[in-house]
C-alpha cells in the first residue's frame, strides 16, 4: 500500500533543514489511511441495498478483493450472524494488521465467518453474493486484458445474479488540479494528522 502522509510530531529539528519524514510503523500508517479515506460503514450501507435490490434478497457473502486491512470484511460479519467475508490481498503487512486490530475486536463468533487470503484478485474463489473493491484499486490493471482477466475471474467466483461492485473516480474533479486539505483530530480534541 503506497501512502505518503508525514507525521507532524515528535520530529527532530534541524537548523535550516526539512527533516525527512520518519518511515510511519504499520500502526500508524494503516490507522491514518483508514481514517483519511475509508468508512466501511457507509460502503456496507451501499453494498448490503444494492444486493437486496439487484439480487432480490439479503446478500449473505462478500469477497473483499484488494482488502488491505480487512476493514469492510469486518464490518460485514457484524451487521448478521448469518454474513460471512473473505478477503484477497498479495500484501501480508495489511492483512496481518487488520487480524490484530480490527478482528481481535470481534466476537469469536464474527472471527470465525472472516478469512484472509494472500492472494491475487486474479483467482477464481469460492462463490460470492457480492464481489467489491473500494478506493479504486482496480486502477492498478492498466491494460485492458488484464482487466478483462480479473472480471473473467470474479464472474467465475460469483452466485449466479450476484453482483460485482467497483468504487471508481471519474468527472471534472479527476482532471481538474485541485487540493483538498483536512486536519484529522484524535478522540481526545488533540491534533492527529493533516491530509493533503
Ligand atoms: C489502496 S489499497 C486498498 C485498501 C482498502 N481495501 C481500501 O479500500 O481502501 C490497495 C490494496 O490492493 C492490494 N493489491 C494490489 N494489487 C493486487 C492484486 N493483484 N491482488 C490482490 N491485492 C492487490 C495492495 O496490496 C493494497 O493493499
């Protein structure tokens, strides 16, 4: 996961000097993503009425491909004891990270209808009701027949009706050079991290 966010504490100074940026641990880094551009909750809203509109009933299995910290994975088991997630990523970092911290805050139970799986999206898996990948991480296959290869492959690993659901970025804000900057704040009012 390429994130380039600079902490704003705790750096040494230097006379005259910018000093480089400390290298963030896991800890740091996948919380301030997470808090910057993810909010699972509103993505399982969307997921959980686009299947029951489109499928005509609950969706019960999601396949969270390029997962990362498993974050939407563990929102969906929540939301029914009857949901079960599986998510797809190469990198273990992420994946390791999101097992201790987001579903070490589960119930045994809701631990038990999760798995996590170093690998690539490009696989057929087991069948899902669902198939998503947020923040458009699909990005990543610029040519066109390996895209083609990936939607093979969900298609393959979807129920029959099931749906597949793409976060993408388009319109004038995507061509536009514009700069969006916020000021993140801890739990305590205290400053935490700036997004540019
Ligand atoms: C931008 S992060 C997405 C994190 C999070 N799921 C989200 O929606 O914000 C992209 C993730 O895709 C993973 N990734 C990139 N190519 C992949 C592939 N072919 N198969 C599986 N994971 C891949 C990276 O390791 C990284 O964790």
């Amino acid at each position: 996961m390429c994130i380039t966010m600079e902490l704003e504490i705790n750096r040494p100074m230097k006379r005259n000097k910018k000093p480089a940026p400390r290298p963030l641990t896991p800890n740091q880094k996948y919380s301030m993503y997470e808090a910057a551009v993810q909010d699972a909750q509103q993505h399982v809203d969307f997921f959980q009425k686009a299947g029951r509109e489109l499928l005509g009933r609950e969706p019960r299995i999601l396949r969270e491909d390029f997962c990362g910290t498993s974050l939407i994975c563990a929102e969906w088991v929540k939301r029914d004891p009857q949901n079960t997630a599986f998510g797809l990523d190469l990198d273990p970092e992420p994946l390791a990270h999101g097992k201790k911290v987001h579903h070490s805050k589960l119930t045994k139970d809701q631990q038990n209808r999760i798995e996590l799986f170093e690998q690539n999206v490009i696989s057929k898996t087991k069948k899902a009701d669902i198939t998503v990948g947020c923040n458009f991480s699909f990005n990543i296959f610029e040519e066109r027949a390996t895209l083609v290869n990936y939607f093979k492959k969900v298609r393959e690993s979807l129920v029959d009706g099931g749906l597949h659901i793409l976060e993408a970025a388009g319109g004038p804000g995507m061509i536009e050079e514009m700069k969006e900057q916020k000021t993140l704040k801890k739990a305590n009012g205290e400053k935490w991290f700036t997004y540019i």
